[in-house]
C-alpha cells in the first residue's frame, strides 16, 4: 500500500466511526442539524446564485425558485417527518400466523453506512443536496461527487452543514472530475445515489454490479407531453415554452415530445403557429459544438424521413419545432440537452402508449385536457410521475417521490421513498415461547400435523378448515403422547 492508499484508508475508517457515532444519535439530534443548515441556507441565496457555472442558463431568479426554495422545502419536509418515517414498526401478535405463537418482531430502519452521492451538472444544488440531506437524516456519512463545475456550489452547502455542527468526517465533497469518481467508487462504499446521463450510468451500474453496491439511478429523459382534444392551447404552448426555457432546456424531465391526439388539421395548424411564435420569443441558450453535430445528424435523417424542421441550428440556439416526426425516428427517442420539440400526431390512445412504448426512456409524462380524461390515460402511462395539465414544476413537491422506468433508471429520490432508499431494513425478532417441540426430528406424525394446520389455515370452506383444525389436534394429541 502506498502512501496515498494509506492515507485513504485512515481517512475511511475515521469515516467509518463517525457515521457509527451519527447513526447511534437520537434523530432529532441529526434533525436539528438539518434545520440549523436550513436557516444558514436561506440566508445564502446571493452567494448560491454567484456559485451557479457559467455555462448554465438561468438568472439568479432561476436558480432561486428551481433550487434553494425546492433544497430548503425538502429540508423541512424531513425535519417534520423523518422521525415518523423511520420510526420502528413493531409487530405483535395481530395477524401473526398461528403457528408462529410466541414471536415479537421489530422492523428497523438502518443507515447503510456511507453513501456516495453522484451529482448532475444541470441542476447541481437541488438534486444532490436533497440526496445528501436524506442520507445524513438517515444515519448515513455521505460522499458527494458534484457534477461538472458543480463543486463551488457543492463547497457552499456543505459548508453550511458544517457551520450547523455537522462533523466534517460525515460530509466529503472531491472534485467534479471523473477520475474523482472512479475513486469514489473504488472505494468501500455502501450505497450509489447516481444523477446524470443514461450513457454514464451504465457505466456505473458496471462497477456497481461487480462489487455488489446497491444504488439508484436517476438517469435520461424524453419526455411526452400528451395534448388531449380538450386541451386549452394557450395552456399548453406556455407550459411546453417554460419547460424549453428553463435551465436552458437542460433539464432532464423537459418537454421533447408532442403527442398531439386527434387534431383537426386547424387545430395542429393553430398550435404550431403558437409554438413557433412563443419559441421565435425566447431567449437563445449556448449549443455546444458536439450537441450541434448530433442534431444535425439527427435533423437530416427525420427529414429524409418526412419531418419538417421549422428552424435551424445555430451556437446561440432558440427552441427548434419539427414537425410531422414519427415515434421510431432518433430524434424522438434521444435523451437532448437541447431545446427541440418534435410534434407527433397520434390518432388514438392506443397509439399514445405505442410511441411510450417505442421511447427508451420513461421519466415522466405530462397529459393535458379534461381532468378525468387525462387521468384515466395517466393510469395506463408507464413512467416515474405523470403531471396533469402541468410540467417539471410539481415534481419538486418535498412529500413526493421521484423515479424513472426504462433507461431513465430505478430507485427513487426525495419524498417518504427517498428517504428509505438511504436505509435497508433490519429485523429484530424474539421468541418468547419456551416449547422447542419446534427443534424436533420430524416424521409421519408430523406431516400429518403440518397437513392439518394448512387445511385449516387456507381451505376455501369453512368445512374444510373445521376438518383441517380436527387433523392438526389429532395429530398434535398423538405426537405429545409419544
């Protein structure tokens, strides 16, 4: 072991004790923490805007509403329930199998000891922070890689968790840089809170998998917004403009999908007037020279297969509408980071769930229309979260879980679920019976007790349960006669 690799397991083994000491704290000590940061936090808005990389499209206004109200909300989410959340379940004797008489179990929630959060660079506050505040109000030490040009902000926050008394062994925040990761994960860590691409994260569910980490994944998106008959226009061009603007339309639940249900050709016609005029309206976003090259390919190939761009590709990049896109088409099934809506026109629900079905990924779906319409269709969609009438706002809700199908990932995050994904359940159970006929030897009679006691648990009549409870006594009498 060199001395680098010494140095790294003296720090992890501190670690080790540390997260052993937190976990062992009442849970409102860790809480009060929490809400120490919490009021540290809402006082560094300026310095969490200032901290935001440049290459990210927002005003400080921005980075305010989409993620220090929605960190700080999460925050007080689990100062209000994560006691009760993670409260043991105790089990008695209500609904115990019979043949079990005697048993007490406890179900507990347990840290899993130190959890390696990896962060996005979209949106680089919100997301891990949220993970880390879990984790830790759970028990956990934490490991935070920050995605790219994220570690400014990172620094920020976990330093006001330090400043609200948070041992420093507990919260490690490395660098953005890859390799930062592949040590992270070479490490001896218990769990993998991964945020980012699908294309990385198979990358790191492979290492993952060799060395039996559990993790979640919260990964890529196309999303769908289904424009039902009875949808308000109006509605749907500001929902679909703000979720093509937002962080630069690098969000990975934005709008890149229309599927427009039953359209006239006035109305279709109608919609892509507004959409053009409300995208020509919105303010240009910095497009890379690799993203430019992967839309033209995929540009030239829907429209050799009879799309219509409305729009071209620049460096400063406004929204781009493409029209008459079919679902198996590239551009419908990629996970952009680039503001581009391809409108598909779909002629019957059944169709609606073919183009699901045909889009890698399943994040989440928005349906716009008649509440009980949408609803109904809601239902038979198979992604993460459906918003009705909405779009990306309303998953930042603290009290609801967030997750993916498909190559957007599996796992959730924030809400109840995310708070018990940073534990795994530990099961405590005491025998109070003193008979240890259960240690026998078994033979006939016992098979013949065992027959009984089935019947008489799970027959269908009430005869049949009456003849099984007669067999299982009878069989009983005999063996304790023996």
């Amino acid at each position: 072991m060199d001395e680098a690799e010494e140095v790294n397991a003296i720090e992890f083994s501190l670690r080790r004790e540390a997260q052993l000491t937190w976990a062992n704290l009442p849970i409102q000590r860790r809480l009060d923490v929490l809400r120490r940061a919490r009021f540290a936090m809402s006082r560094m808005a300026d310095a969490f805007s200032d901290a935001i990389p440049s290459h990210l499209c927002r005003t400080p206004a921005d980075t305010r509403v989409a993620e220090v109200l929605p960190l700080l909300a999460a925050c007080r989410f689990l100062e209000q329930r994560a006691e009760k959340i993670l409260e043991v379940q105790r089990l008695g004797s209500r609904r115990r199998p019979f043949w079990l008489a005697g048993l007490i179990s406890e179900v507990q929630r347990v840290p899993y000891g130190v959890v390696l959060i990896l962060g996005p660079a979209n949106y680089p506050l919100f997301l891990p922070g949220v993970q880390t505040l879990q984790a830790l109000a759970a028990g956990n030490a934490v490991m935070l890689k920050p995605g790219h040009g994220g570690g400014p902000i990172a620094k920020l926050f976990a330093e006001a968790l330090y400043a609200a008394n948070l041992p420093r062994s507990l919260l490690e925040v490395t660098d953005d840089s890859v390799e930062a990761a592949e040590e992270a994960l070479r490490s001896s860590v218990d769990k993998v809170i991964f945020t980012g691409s699908a294309q990385t994260a198979r990358t790191v569910l492979r290492v993952c998998a060799e060395k039996i980490i559990p993790c979640v994944i919260e990964a890529s998106g196309c999303d769908a917004v289904v424009v039902l008959p009875s949808a308000n226009l109006k509605r749907v061009v500001r929902a679909i403009t703000f979720g093509m603007r937002l962080n630069g339309s690098a969000t990975c639940m934005a709008p890149r999908r229309l599927l427009l249900l039953g359209a006239s050709e006035d109305r279709k016609r109608t919609l892509v007037g507004m959409l053009s005029t409300a995208f020509n309206e919105c303010r240009p976003v910095h497009l890379g020279e690799t993203p430019r090259a992967n839309l033209g390919e995929m540009f030239h190939e829907a429209e050799r297969l009879g799309a219509h761009v409305h729009g071209s590709i620049n460096t400063e990049q406004r929204p781009i509408l493409v029209t008459e896109v079919k679902p198996g088409m590239r551009l419908a099934q990629a996970d952009l980071f680039a503001p581009v809506l391809s409108m598909i026109d779909i002629s019957s629900e059944t169709e609606v769930l073919a183009a699901q079905k045909a889009c890698p990924f399943a994040l989440t779906a928005s349906v716009f229309g008649d509440e009980a319409e949408a609803k109904r269709l809601a239902s038979t969609l198979n992604v993460g979260n459906v918003l009705i009438n909405d779009v990306i706002v309303a998953t930042v809700d603290p009290r609801t879980p967030f997750g993916g199908r498909k190559e957007s990932g599996y796992g959730t995050t924030r809400g109840t679920e995310g708070l018990l994904e940073m534990t795994t359940a530990k099961v405590v159970t005491v025998q109070r019976n003193k008979s240890v006929r259960h240690y026998e030897v078994t033979g006939d009679q016992h098979r013949e007790l065992f027959d009984g006691v089935i019947l008489a648990s799970h027959s269908q009549t009430i005869h049949q349960r009456c003849q099984g409870l007669a067999r299982a006594v009878g069989a009983a009498m005999r063996l304790r006669r023996k």
